[in-house]
C-alpha cells in the first residue's frame, strides 16, 4: 500500500518496509536519465490551471506557471487530489503527477460529455443486481440502486466482487463504470433447442 511508503518505520529492508514496498533485486551505480519530454508545436494551447478545489482523475491534465501536468493512473492518481503538498509543482508532485511539458494560450472548450440516458436500457430491462462477493469478470454488467454498471477490465476487474467497492459508491468507480439507467427486468432468452 503506497499510503505507507514515506512514513517512518516503514523504509525499504526494515521490520515494517514490506507494507509498503516490495523488493525487486540488487543493483549497483546510478539509473541514466530518460529523454525530455516532446510537444507538438502545434498544439492548441495550454489545458485548465491547476484548481485545489477540483477533483482530478486519471489522465486529466491541467497547467501550472505554464507546465503541463498529467494526473497519474491509479493509485498514483489519488495524489493529485491529496492537498497543497502534493500539487503541481510542488515538492512531492511527482507522486501524483506527471510533467507533460510547457504551453502557451488557451484551448478552446470541447462539447460537454453526454451521460447515457435511460433510453439506451429503454425496453431491455435491468441485469441481475449486484451481490457483494459475486463472482464478476470484466465485461459483466450489474444493477446497483437503479443503474447499470460494467465490470472494468483486468486488473481492475478483481474489485468488482469485493465489499466496499460496490458500483456508484466511494470506491466503486475503482472496479466499476457506470453505464445508465434501467428499469425493470431483462426478458429471459429461449431455451435453446437440441
């Protein structure tokens, strides 16, 4: 658990190390630099400045005295929302995010996502609802409280059964993504015919 890993009493090799870190070998000198990053010169600006009062997820991007950061996957990406410590910018913010590069200007806004609305289950009715320990493969789809819910792929997929991350709840978008509203039941197919 990366909760563990700057605290103290809980460094590499130690009694309580492992709770947070795994060791994956020896080595012997220093890791050698990687690349800078390259930015197309042709991008369209500079994406929204970072706002401590947003919450961001995985992927998203914001700018910072003209840097360009990018949140990172889960469950580094639970950093980019931890406080003033962990912003853009700041002291640990490579724990939560990545520097993307520089920018310049503005990009312009795009169209508003689109939630799926009850018409897309509209006449299909609900799946099978959701059970804690349920037996779920990336792919399922479930009913939780009147939406509809599918089960993300591996590794994500093995949250999908397990308590506290039942869909549309805090840890839920963890293992699940949410499709829509349903109503109703999903009408039995036909026995099939040997």
């Amino acid at each position: 658990y990366s909760g563990f890993c700057g605290q103290a009493n809980y460094e590499p090799g130690t009694t309580y190390g492992n709770m947070g870190w795994n060791p994956l070998g020896w080595c012997d000198g220093t890791i050698k630099p990687t690349a800078a990053p390259t930015i197309d010169p042709n991008a369209p600006g500079c994406p929204p400045v970072y706002d401590p009062s947003v919450v961001y997820q995985s992927g998203m991007n914001v700018e910072k005295d003209s840097v360009v950061y990018k949140c990172r996957n889960y469950p580094e990406g639970g950093y980019c929302n931890a406080g003033p410590n962990f912003a853009p910018g700041s002291t640990n913010s490579a724990m939560g995010w990545i520097k993307v590069g520089s920018c310049d200007g503005t990009i312009a806004p795009t169209a508003s996502p689109v939630a799926p609305t009850a018409s897309q289950f509209e006449g299909k009715g609900c799946p099978q609802a959701y059970a804690v320990g349920g037996d779920y493969s990336a792919g399922d789809k479930v009913e939780y409280k009147g939406r509809v819910y599918e089960c993300k792929q591996w590794p994500y997929s093995g949250f999908c059964g397990q308590a506290n991350y039942e869909p549309g709840t805090t840890y839920g978008n963890m293992g699940w993504n949410p499709l829509g509203w349903c109503d109703g039941t999903i009408k039995p197919t036909a026995a099939p015919t040997i």
